[in-house]
C-alpha cells in the first residue's frame, strides 16, 4: 500500500472520530491536533512529504484507543500499534 493510501485512510479515521481535518500551507512547522470552539483539529502542513503528514495523523489516532475499534487496513492497523520511538532514543 502507498504512503499517499495510507493518509488517505488515516484522514479518514481521524474524521471518523471526529475530527475536522484542514490542509494548510504552515511552511514545515508540521500541524498537528487542537481543540477549541468545541471542536477537534487536525491540522497538516501541503508543505511536508506524504510520510510527514502520516507521521502526525498517527500521533492523532494513537492518543485515541478507539481508534482500534474502526474497520482499519492491515497496514494502517500495524502502524498504530508500532512502538513510538522518542527523538532521544532514535539517536541512542
């Protein structure tokens, strides 16, 4: 399955658990997940690569242990579910 599939259908989940998502031009700050006016946010930045943008529609679905209950692909299922690994200890 290609990365672009992938953020397809993690977009998708994200909407699913109620989530508005918003593609904007934020220059390589990396978006991200927000709450305000009763709402939640997912912000991804056109200026990151696809795999960028999965990057932080996975820390989004993550933090959200319904998420393992959407009818999700395999391969969306098995990037859930990875070990996150900290900047510090990609770097050990």
């Amino acid at each position: 399955m290609h990365t672009v599939d992938v953020l397809e259908e993690g977009i998708q989940a994200a909407r699913a658990l109620g989530y508005q998502v918003r593609h904007e031009w934020l220059d390589g700050s990396g978006g991200g997940a927000c709450e305000f006016s009763g709402g939640r946010w997912l912000f991804l930045d056109l200026s990151q690569t696809a795999a960028e943008q999965l990057e932080q529609v996975m820390l989004v679905l993550r933090d959200q242990p319904q998420a393992m209950r959407l009818s999700l692909s395999p391969v969306l299922r098995r990037l859930l579910t990875q070990r996150v690994l900290s900047p510090q200890s990609k770097a050990a």
